[in-house]
C-alpha cells in the first residue's frame, strides 16, 4: 500500500528534493505550501494533520532568515516552535510519525565539536533558539516523532551558499569570505533521499523505536565557508575562478551571531540506520553538474 505523507512546505531545497525523488519511492506526498497552509498559524497546521490523515508527516518549512528572526521573534517562535510543537500533538492523536527538521545552530560552537545528538545546546541567536523550542515541543508532543538536525544545506534549488557564490564569483572580483566557521554541508538531495528511504520505516515503527528521538544528519568532512567557496570555484570556474581572500567573522558583522564551529556527529545515523553519509565534496560536484544542465 502506498505510504501517505503529509509535507509542509513545496518551495525550499528539501521540500523541492522530496517532491521530485517521491516517484522513485512508493510514497504519495501531499505539500502543502504557505498559501495551503501558514504555519504561521499552528493551529491550521495541526488541523490540516487531522484533515488529511497521513501515515508520515514531514515539516520541510520553516523561519529561516536567521538576520532577520532577531527582530521578528514572535513571527519566528510562531512557524518554527510553536507550529511544530500543534503539529505533533496532532500527530500523536491521529497516529501518523513525525519528521522535524532541525538545525545545528542549536549549538554555540564554543567547545566539544563535533556534536553528538545529546550534547548541550546553547543557541547564539533566535533562530537557533526557536528550533530548538520546536525540537522540544515536538519531542514533548509526540513520541513517534524525529528531529533530524542538519547543516549547511545546499543544492541548485532556491537560495544557498552554492547558488550565491556562483552569482558573485561570475564578476571575476576578488571575494572576502568568512574562514573561521566550519562545519558540514549537507546536500538537499541526500537528507530527501535519507527521509524517503526511511518512510516506511518512520511509518510503521512503534513509539520507543530508536528511530525517533533526535538525529544529526550531514555530508561527511568538516570546512569553513572559504574553503567550500574555494572548490566551488575551483570545479565550476578552473583557471577562471577568482581569488578569495580569508576573513574572520568579526569582520563580517551581521545581526544575529553564529557559532564557529558547531559540527554535528553523525555516529547515531549510522548505528540506528546503517547509513554514513558521502563526503560533501561528491555531493558538491553533483549540484555543480545539476545547475551546468
């Protein structure tokens, strides 16, 4: 029988990734976009779970303007705590599982990299602290739910360190690049494939699964934004790639702080589901050969 997912979100990188690798799998998505559904308003969200009836439900949308979340908090809290913590009482209620998607900024950086799934957290800024209420609101709410934290993604969907770099760089100017953050990028495409994958797994499994609880998700291999600017250039733009200058993020002020090296562990990914991600740098070159055509 074909498993019924529910989807918030249609236009971000992982919601574009479920959406075209869902033919592949025997799943039928239903995504719902903000028109559909604004998870500015949780209970909506929570009555659409009940509407539709799904097996698994995935929240792929989320606040993610981490400058701007620092003045609008309540709108933030609103879409990434408390709509998920509506959605997961709604799933507990109907019986479908739950998928959370999460973040490592739920880290400040300051020490112990890299981060297993029980380290502390201490978000630096209001993004980071409203997903991590939403990790907890869910986890409280429903306990056949997963948050699944991840990192750095990119793809050659919508908007992303990749897509950004490859618009600025075709200037030819130099470029200044924060070098003192690291962490792991993730391909939208292989956190879909992961989720897809393991759907009827999510599904079927009974409350205390090690499945559900919280997991880290990310492409192997740990660099700082410098770094992975330099090897986009150097595979999309050879001898023409510009030069990119080192600089330290006190040097690049911005509203909301970020942490400088909150790199997840992904141990528990692999004992749980037996799946250690590729290196990031095999995800990278397949997005560069994507937005080629």
């Amino acid at each position: 029988m074909t498993l019924k997912i529910l989807q918030f979100g249609t236009t971000g990188q992982l919601a574009t990734e479920l959406l075209r690798q869902a033919p592949a799998h025997d799943v039928a998505i239903t995504a719902l976009s903000r028109a559909d559904c604004d998870l500015a308003d949780p209970e909506a969200a929570a009555r659409k779970v009940v509407e539709i009836a799904p097996d698994l439900v995935v929240i792929a949308a989320a606040y993610t303007a981490v400058d701007l979340a620092e003045t609008e908090q309540d709108l933030a809290r609103a879409i990434n705590a408390a709509a998920p913590g509506a959605i997961a009482r709604a799933c507990a209620s109907s019986g479908a599982a739950l998928v959370n998607i999460s973040t490592d900024y739920v880290f400040d950086g300051a020490g112990g990299a890299p981060y297993a799934e029980d380290a502390a957290t201490h978000p630096l800024n209001i993004y980071g602290l409203t997903k991590l209420e939403g990790e907890r609101a869910v986890l409280a709410a429903c306990d056949r739910a997963v948050n699944i934290r991840t990192s750095w993604v990119v793809s050659a969907h919508g908007k992303n360190f990749v897509k950004t770099m490859l618009r600025v760089g075709a200037a030819g100017n130099p470029l200044r690049v924060v070098d003192d953050q690291r962490g792991r990028p993730t391909s939208a495409a292989d956190l879909a494939g992961f989720i897809l994958s393991q759907a009827e797994r999510l599904a079927a499994a009974k409350a205390g699964d090690p499945a559900f609880g919280t997991l880290h998700f990310a492409n192997s291999g740990e660099v700082s934004w410098r770094g992975l600017a330099v090897a986009i250039f150097a595979e999309a733009m050879g001898d023409n790639a510009p030069e990119v200058a080192a600089i330290t993020t006190a040097e690049y002020p911005v509203p909301a702080a970020r942490p400088l090296r909150a790199t997840m562990d992904t141990t528990r990914l692999q004992q749980v589901f037996g799946i250690t991600p590729r290196p990031w740098q095999a995800a990278l070159s397949d997005i560069l050969t994507e937005l080629k055509g």
